[in-house]
C-alpha cells in the first residue's frame, strides 16, 4: 500500500494537470462540463475568417451583387491544427489508456453564390447593378459540437451617382447544431445529463446588413451588419440541461483600395479593418499590397485570440486564390501549430442575349379571284 503521503502527493498533481486541461481546452470553448455540473455550452459562435474582406456575404447580406458580376466564392479554416483534447477522464472500453483526442481546434468550411441584379445598357453595353439575391453555408465544428447554416440572401441597392452607392440587405436561412455526446470527455461517469450520442437540434436564424462604396473615394467600402438576430436556445441530452444559445453578432468593416502604393503605379495598397462585438469586442486588420492585380501578399492581425497572420494571394483570368497561415501569440502557441486558410474567389460577366431583330414573314401575292368563283 501507497504511504498516504504518496496518494496525496499524486492526487495534488492530478488536480493541477486537470487544471491545465481546462484552461487550454477552455480558451477554444469546447470543454463542456466541469466535475460533472451541466451547463450552457459557450463558443466562439460566429467562425472566424483571416480573408474576412473576400467572404464579406458569410457575416453582410448587404454586401452581395456589388460590381455586377456573378461571384462564387469557398474557404476551408483549420484553426489551432494539432490542438488535442487531454482531458482527464475515467477508463471505458473504447478508450482504455485514456489517449488524447487529437484534431478538436475548429474547422470551417463555407460556399456561397451571388447573382447580380444588373439593368443593361445596350447602348454603352454596360450594366447598372441595383443589388442581388445570394445563398451561402458553411460547416463550423467545434470540439465536439457541429454547426450547419444554411441562408438565402437579398440586397437592393440605391446611388447616390455613379460610383458612389449604400445597399440593404437581409438573409433568412436555418441553423442546425449537433453535439457529438459518444466523444465527450465527461469526469464523472454515467451522469444521466450528459448526452451519449450525437444529438441535434435546430431553429431559424437571420442578419441584416448596410453596405456603403465609393468608388471615387479609392473605393471605400464601409459595411454595418448583425447575425444571429434570432437568439435561440438548441437543446441537447436530457431535460435540456445542456444547451447552446446563440447571440447577436455585430460587424463593422472598412476597406480601401489605394493604387499608385510608394509612388510605384504597379502597386496596390488594400487595407482593412473588421470590428467585432458579441458580449467582447474583437479587431481584425490586414493589408495587401497587391502588384499588377495579379499576386498579393501582406499581414494581418487578431486581437483577443492573438494572432499574426501571412497573407498570400494570386488572381488569374477571374480567379482569385488566396492562402493564410496564422502564427498564434497566445499560450496556445505551446499545443497547437497555429492557423492555415484557403480560399478562393471566382467572378465573371453574364451578358443578356440581344433582343430578337426583325424577322421578315414570306407571305404569297394576293391573287386576284374572279367573280364566278367567288
């Protein structure tokens, strides 16, 4: 038998490890449940995105159609890659050395579409674009929990002249959020709240957003817009002891294109700004300095996570392809190997058929009857 000394030695040492498991794990909100009580799960809510200014209808309905172009976009986000889950957790049989759960950082994946609402002129074959309708989704997982959004979009678009313009937008789509309960890490065992499947749950949500251009003004874009404007609770396990609920998010973005960056006419400077505020305030900012609008290439950064971001982008006949890895600056530094980004941008000209011209009708003479056979 131990010396009781020993065991509390052990068990002092046991609690501290426990400690550190939470306080890592917690910084991403994954962990759960803390000795066994059930409570709200709280996240990140809203995925981030290091390329926010190229994924601008993910977070701003009012942002689609602008520049009268059909434009599909995709980003795949792997956030904190080989953060691993080490939770202290009692013996089962699927688990029985008690590994560390690898791969719980968060992922994104997201899609969307936008379709211009276009008034061509045939005259300078040009076209006027008074806003869009879209649909976007992305797949957000996070530790353990899923979250699926699907939403359809719609913009109008109002001038004030030619280059200088403020939209309306709004979306309506469904969210759904899973909790995968035959992964968790609980501590106590066999605790009746704590779901043991995979358990969903789902409601509506919506967002709303303005959207300003100047065209003039070395095309300023200035972009006001909240999600979540549907706060629902998703409800998962038993007796709805664990739950998820959303909250409003707020965006503030602001971005410029200055051409003729240090005096080079090749050069482009395309600085940007995000600010975000869900119960803590958030800012992201990069800048691209982008060479004969062909290949891009900057830094950006994050507060609250801690993050410093390099930035790569190429464009080619439409297609934009740009790349980000983000160097973490926080403890998280010490489990994970910091944040890899990818996304593309693809945007092309849909011209109207010309009207039909004047299609000439062969018709016979008239042949003149005579009377007997009339």
């Amino acid at each position: 038998m131990l010396p009781l000394k020993h065991i509390e030695k052990q068990q002092n040492m046991d609690i501290e490890n426990y400690k550190m498991s939470l306080r890592t794990i917690g910084k991403v909100g994954f962990l759960l449940f803390t000795f066994g009580i059930v409570g709200e799960l709280n996240a990140q809510q809203d995925p981030y995105y290091t390329h926010y200014n190229f994924v601008r209808p993910l977070y701003n309905p009012a942002s689609i159609g602008l520049g009268s172009k059909w434009c599909a976009f995709g980003i795949s986000h792997s956030q904190y890659m080989g953060l691993e889950d080490r939770t202290p957790l009692y013996e089962t049989p699927n688990n029985p050395k008690m590994q560390a759960v690898p791969g719980v950082g968060p992922k994104t994946n997201g899609a969307g579409i936008s379709i211009p609402i276009n008034k061509f002129n045939r005259a300078t074959e040009s076209s006027k674009n008074y806003g869009g309708v879209g649909l976007v989704f992305y797949n957000d997982k996070l530790g353990y929990e899923v979250n699926n959004v699907v939403r359809g979009q719609f913009a109008y678009r109002y001038f004030f002249n030619e280059d200088v313009s403020l939209s309306v937008g709004a979306d309506v789509g469904y969210l759904q959020k899973g909790l995968d309960g035959a992964k968790l890490r609980a501590i106590q065992p066999n605790d009746p709240y704590i779901p043991t499947s995979l358990e969903t749950d789902g409601g509506l949500t919506a967002s709303f957003g303005l959207f300003y251009n100047n065209q003039r003004l070395q095309n300023l874009t200035i972009g006001l817009s909240s999600t979540n404007l549907i706060p629902n609770d998703y409800n998962f396990g038993n007796n709805g002891m664990v739950f998820s609920r959303t909250a409003r998010h707020y965006y503030l973005l602001g971005g410029m294109e200055i051409p003729n960056f240090i005096g080079n006419p090749s050069l482009t400077l395309m600085p940007s700004v995000l600010f975000k505020y869900n119960a803590k305030f958030q800012a992201d900012a990069s800048a691209l300095v982008e060479y004969m609008e062909t290949i891009s290439a900057g830094l950006g950064y994050r507060s609250i996570s801690d993050a410093l971001s390099l930035m790569f982008g190429y464009k080619f006949k439409g297609i934009r392809v740009g790349m980000s890895y983000d160097v973490t600056l926080s403890g998280l530094r010490k489990v994970s190997n910091g944040t890899f980004e990818v996304v593309a941008n693809y945007c092309w000209i849909v011209v109207p058929p010309p009207p039909p011209g004047i299609i000439p009708i062969l018709t016979p003479l008239w042949i003149d009857r005579e009377s007997s056979q009339e």
